[in-house]
C-alpha cells in the first residue's frame, strides 16, 4: 500500500500538464523547498 501511494504521488508530481492544480497549490511548494546557496558574504559563512 505505501508502495501505491509513493508511485501515485511521484506520478503527480511527474506529470505538472495532467495536474496545475496540484502543482500550483501550498501543498506542492513543500516538496520544492528554496536551496540554500553559501556565498562569502553572506553572514553565516563557512568553508
């Protein structure tokens, strides 16, 4: 069953033409979060 509902989500997610609705909503920005670039001047630096 778990197995499913993977499929069927990757399916959604696969297919943004079949699905805007989905792929439009608060719930799709989840799985898109922002990446995080580190650059020298930013504040929290590391190397």
């Amino acid at each position: 069953m778990r197995r499913k509902i993977f499929d069927i989500m990757n399916f959604i997610r696969n297919n943004p033409n079949e699905f805007p609705e989905w792929h439009n909503s608060d719930t799709a920005k989840l799985f898109s979060p922002p990446v995080f670039v580190n650059k020298k001047e930013n504040k929290g630096y590391w190397f």
